[in-house]
C-alpha cells in the first residue's frame, strides 16, 4: 500500500514538472515569436523606401521611413496633424510598451481563423508586428502596399492631399489573404488627434441629431467604448427588439470629427459607408486617451445558433469586395465648431451632388399623417378598425385649410386593401374606409386645393401571418442559417430584391395622377443585406434599390417622402420623417447637438415625433423653433382607445378635434418663428446660457429661444419664459 502511494506520488511530481516544462517552452516560444517581430518590424523601418513627401498649397504630409506613420502640416497655421497619439499633455509613462507601439500605427487589421471557427478576433497593427510596406507614386499621391506577414495580409493603401484635407483609400483588388486568417475589419487612423482628459475641445459622433464629448467633461471616465454601425445595426432595430431591449442609436450620417480649442477636423467615410462603423473610445478605457477613428467592415459575424452555453461568432467565408474610403477635412482655425464641421460635411455633399437645394418658400409647411385602419385580432375572426375614412379624411384637411394660411401635405396610413401592417398587399384601397372611390374623391379635392397627398407604402417589413410573399424564399436570412426576425417571430424583413419587386408592381397599378407622391416607410432607416439562397443581396446594392425607388417616384408624381433621413436619400427627398430631436444618451456623451439639422436645413424638410404624442407640446414647439422642424402630427377622426387592442396602440391621444385649436396655435407660432428661414442655412448654433440657445441663419435672421421658466436677457434681448424672439438681418 505505501508502495502504491510513493509511486502516485511521483508520477505527480513527473506530471507536475512535464506540466512546468511546457509552459516555460511555451513561454519561450511566444517571447521569441514577438522577440523576432519586434526585431524584424525595426528592419522593416530601416528597409522602408523614402519617396517624396506629397505637398499642395495648403498642407504637407511626411511619412515615417517605415511607412506606419505621417505627419500632416498645415502650413498656413504651423498644426501639425499626427496619425499616431502625440497629445504632449498625455502621460506616456503609464502605458506599457506594447500599446505605445501600437498608438504609432497608421491602420490595424483584425482577423479571424474562418477553418477553427471560434470567432476569435486576432489584431495586427504596423508595430511589433512583422511587416514591409513600399510605396509609390500615383496621379492622385502614394499608393503604399503593406505585408502583415504574420497576420498573412496583403493591401494597398492610398493617400492623397486636397484643398481641404487628407484622403485615405483602400481598394478591394489589393486586398491578399494568403494565411489561415480571414480579415474581419480595418480600423483606419485609430489614434489620429488622441486626447488626453482635461483638455479644451471634444468629439463629435452621429448619435441621433449629434452628440458632443468634452475632454474635461469626467462623465465618460471609464467609460466602455461605443462602435456606431453606419445606418444601424439592422439585427438591433427597433422594429425588431423586445419591449425592454435599447434600441440601436441612429445614425443618419457616416461622418465624425474633432475640436480642440482653436483648430479642429471632420472626416466621413466615402466610398463602402454603409459597411463602415464609427467607434468612440472614452478616456480610461485601458489607457487615458480619448481617441475616435472609422473602421471597414469585410467580414460580419454573427451568433452561432448551435452553441448556447456561449456567444460564438460566425464570420463570412466570403469577403465583402468593397472600395473603401476615408476623408479628413482639417478646419480653419478658430472655425472648429460642430456648425463648422456640419458646415464641411454639408459642402462635401453639395460637391458630391449627394445634397440639393429645394425650391424656394416663405410659409412653414404643415405635416400631418392621417392614421386610418387596422385589423384587431378576434378569437374566431378579425374585425377592420375604422378610425379615419376617406371622407372624414377629407373633412379634416378642409377645416384646417380654412384655419392656416400655409401649405399643407398629408399622408395617409393604413389605408391599404386589408388595413395597417397586412403588406406587402397593398390595392385595391380598404373598402371599408371608403374603397377606390373614397380614395379617388379625396385625391381630387387635395389637387385642387393645393394640399399634397401621400400614400404610406411599407415594401420592407411583412408580418408572419400576412400573405403576399413565400415565408421561405423571400424574407431576409442571416450568415448562420437563421430568418431575421423579431423575438416574437412577428415581423420578416423582405429582401431587397423582393422589396424592389413589390414596388415596380405596385408603380404599375398606381396611375392617379392627383397622387402627390409615396411615403417609402423604413427607405432611409434601414440598409441591410440578405444571405438567403434566393435573392441574396449585398448592402450596397440595397442602397442602391432605394435610390432607384425614391428617384423614380420623384420622376413619376413630383415628389417622394423617405421615412428615415439616412445620407444616401438627401439628394432625393422631398421631406425625411423620424429625425430626432437628441443623442441616445449614454453616459459618456456631454450634450446633444443639432449637426444633422444644420446639414440639411434649407435642402431637405424634415420632422420628429408628432406634436400630438409628446407630454410637452409647449416645449416641443420650442424645439421645432430651434432646430428648424416642420410641425407634424399624427391625426385619427375617432377616438384612439379603439387601438388599444391592436399593434399600433401607441397612438395613444389623436382625435382631430381634440387637437384642432392647438394644431392651429402651434403652426402660427412657427410660421411666425420659420417662416422668414425655411429655405436658408443654418450658419451656428450655441447655447447662450443654461437652458438658452440661439440659432443662426444664412440671411442674418438669428433666433433665440429660452426654455427656462424664467425671463432672461441675452445680447439685451428680453426673452419670455418659454418664448421665443427672431431678429431678422441681426449681422
């Protein structure tokens, strides 16, 4: 028996030392690995090529010899711009070695080993890492090509001056994967203009209207960084959530920047936008720096629905074959603002002909949607909920055009064959609220009064019960097999191809010519993909069938209304719906600001929540003063508790003669107040005081709107409490 024991012990101690002796040669191995990198990286930067530095009129950019890295001078102010972190205020000290090499790195690639498929991402940058990087000249600049050979990539990277700033490209052909690693994304200048706390200035980032960090706000101390999918992550919105999930933030444009005192830059992604994401690292998130940078989208992962125990991601086999591009536009000094850089933004648009002006008014256009039926599931049968007919519609659109001296416009919701949310069957019109007669009286009388008409088309979303469409073939598939759907297993989003489809046939059956034009619901909301074996479909090309569906409705009826207001519909849109009024909130933003609003203002109208549906309409007026909307309401001839059993009881208070006096009160006092700028620029925006802001115009008007509860008196101006005041031509 002591025998045995002394045996099993040693074979323990054997075990343990077999145990300690891998490790030790593991451990070994990994620091002659990275000891090696590290050594073959600085003959790389000893090796690297020296080509002439680009230079133009305004700027002159540098590059390290070993190609990881530039300076960029402006050389009529003497800023010199780093792609790497060079804030002398931040404390180098307490930062290891590895993230001080990889804060000089002018890109990182991150991958993932598709053949083990554990979703593991493994990141490469431009130091301790081996690599060779040569350049040469084009006719636009340098056309650097990179060799991460441990990570088994290969890209070119293209870099040019402007007038304005500093391009960045790289294109799909160059791109080489010739290891067991797949490339996942591309973050592009990840610490270009990184910040250390307390400094004065902060970032800027597309959250809702626009949302602002302050360096020496300590709110987003620690706070967890925040990747901002360009157009949203489709798997994330909110028609898809549970009730206690956080909707996805919006984000309307591919564009982000930075103020620091004095000087300041925006950038906005070009070329591959809408696979593109913004991330927005807060200081303290490992180390002190504040730091935001654009990254490129080639592979998407999604959840592995056969492992439950954990979140293992599954990633494309196939690469997205984008061209993908970046622009830095550096800001005149002391013009840094978020106006300036919505300013920049706005004029790249126009350049890019991706903005037009609308034609030219002096009234304030009144928005309504007239919400007409839906079916109330039964126990044995399903009953129409008939809250505004075609009359009644009619009868409201009357009174208020005797009420109002503006321009109105309507659209009508529900007013499909079966009602609200049975699409995609959409005609002949409900028979119930009135049928294609109704429909056709009412066009008529809107046509002669001068009053535009819409229809509300819904070609993305189809419910699970609705007929019209194959449940199999249609419908939206993810990368792991799986229909997107909602938790419920309620909605289906159709496939591009299919939704294009739908809207040709609809286009051919629609032939009134007192129609105004469409309301293309969820057009500039969503941009999403299709992995389905049948009509699969790329995001690109989804951007794509939109525009075609919102140009050829403009071209057919004179006008197209796009629900959402996403960047790539601005060049089309007549109107753009559901612009909020603010960020989404998280902890690590300062304030909300109106960069969306001051983009488009004078292109593009556009509106927010309805008036009706807010539990401050006082204050939402305010709002609508301040950030330049259209009033808008949502309207029912009956009462709305006829809803409560439905899917849309969330108009929860609607009956037009409940809300006539105030609809008439409140579009007064907008015209009053936007009536002399629906058409102009937005040129600033500041808060005055607390609570206190005043808004600019191209025209010199300025408005100064007060939301505190009590009088006060800014540039000597007396403002009410809740009030408003416009100086016109106040140059």
């Amino acid at each position: 028996m002591g025998k045995r024991k002394g045996i099993t012990k040693r074979v323990k101690i054997y075990s343990f030392c077999l145990i300690a002796i891998s490790l030790l040669c593991i451990w070994i191995s990994t620091y002659s690995y990275y000891a090696s990198a590290e050594t073959k990286a600085k003959d790389a930067q000893k090796s690297g090529t020296i080509v002439s530095n680009l230079e133009n009129d305004k700027f002159k950019l540098e590059f390290s010899n070993d190609y990881s890295s530039f300076l960029l001078t402006d050389k009529q102010t003497g800023k010199v711009w780093s792609s790497s972190m060079n804030d002398q205020m931040f404390n180098m000290d307490n930062v290891n070695k590895k993230w001080k090499e990889k804060m000089t790195s002018l890109f990182t690639v991150n991958v993932t080993e598709l053949k083990k498929g554990f979703g593991v991402i493994v990141s490469y940058d431009l130091a301790g890492t081996p690599y060779t990087a040569k350049a040469q000249s084009t006719e636009e600049g340098i056309s650097i090509a990179y060799d991460l050979s441990a990570a088994g990539i290969r890209l070119n990277v293209e870099i040019s001056l402007s007038g304005d700033g500093i391009k960045l490209r790289i294109p799909s052909e160059s791109i080489e994967e010739y290891s067991n690693f797949s490339l996942v994304t591309i973050d592009v200048m990840p610490f270009f203009a990184g910040t250390a706390d307390g400094q004065e200035g902060y970032l800027f980032y597309p959250d809702g209207s626009g949302a602002i960090m302050r360096f020496d706000d300590p709110s987003h101390w620690n706070e967890a960084a925040k990747s901002y999918v360009i157009y949203g992550d489709i798997e994330k919105h909110e028609i898809l959530n549970g009730y206690f999930h956080q909707n996805e933030p919006t984000v309307m444009l591919p564009v982000f920047g930075g103020n620091f005192g004095e000087e300041g830059f925006v950038a906005y992604m070009g070329e591959g936008e809408e696979s593109s994401k913004i991330t927005v690292v807060p200081s303290g998130n490992i180390i002190a720096s504040n730091y935001i940078y654009g990254s490129f989208i080639y592979r998407r992962g999604f959840n592995d629905p056969r492992v439950t125990s954990k979140s293992l991601k599954i990633y494309d086999a196939e690469r997205l074959k984008n061209d993908y591009e970046i622009n830095y536009t550096i800001l005149s000094k002391g013009s840094s603002s978020y106006t300036d850089m919505a300013t920049a933004y706005r004029n790249y648009l126009l350049k890019e002909n991706k903005l037009t002006k609308k034609e030219n008014a002096d009234q304030v256009t009144l928005a309504l949607d007239l919400f007409m039926g839906i079916e109330e599931k039964g126990m044995l049968f399903d009953s129409l909920q008939s809250l505004t007919t075609f009359d009644q519609a009619k009868q409201i659109l009357k009174d208020l055009k005797e009420s109002i001296s503006g321009k109105m416009e309507a659209t009508l919701i529900g007013w499909t064959a079966s009602g609200y949310g049975t699409e995609p069957k959409f005609l002949p019109a409900n028979r119930k609220l009135g049928g294609s007669k109704g429909l056709s009286n009412l066009l008529k009388y809107t046509k002669s009064e001068d009053i535009s008409l819409y229809l509300e088309t819904d070609f993305l979303t189809a419910r699970t019960e609705s007929s019209g469409y194959s449940k199999k073939n249609d419908v939206v598939y993810l990368n792991n097999h799986m229909i997107l759907t909602d938790i419920q297993d309620k909605i289906r989003l159709l496939s591009p191809k299919i939704v294009k489809k739908n809207y040709s046939e609809l286009m051919e059956e629609i032939k009134d010519d007192s129609l105004s034009g469409l309301s293309l619901k969820g057009i500039g909301d969503m941009v999403y993909f299709n992995y389905g074996k049948k009509n699969a479909a790329l995001a690109s090309e989804c951007k794509t069938y939109w525009n075609e569906m919102l140009s050829n409705t403009k071209e057919t009826f004179g006008s197209v209304i796009s629900g959402g207001g996403n960047s790539y519909v601005l060049s089309i849109a007549d109107r753009v719906t559901k612009i909020p009024y603010k960020d989404s909130g998280y902890q690590m933003t300062t304030k909300s600001v109106p960069f969306y609003q001051i983009v488009v203002h004078g292109y593009v109208d556009y509106t927010g929540e309805p008036g009706n549906l807010s539990s401050d309409l006082d204050k939402v007026c305010l709002k609508w003063i301040e950030y330049g909307y259209l009033p808008y309401y949502e309207l029912t001839w009956d009462s709305p508790e006829r809803l409560m059993y439905t899917e849309y009881n969330s108009l929860f208070s609607s009956k037009y003669l409940e809300w006539e006096e105030r609809i008439v009160e409140s579009y007064n006092k907008i015209q009053q107040a936007l009536g002399n700028v629906i058409n102009e620029e937005i040129v600033f925006h500041d808060e005055l005081m607390e609570e206190v802001y005043c808004t600019g115009y191209s025209n010199g008007t300025k408005i100064y709107v007060n939301y505190n509860k009590e009088e006060v008196t800014v540039d000597g101006i007396i403002i009410q409490p809740r009030d408003f005041v416009v100086k016109e031509d106040a140059r």
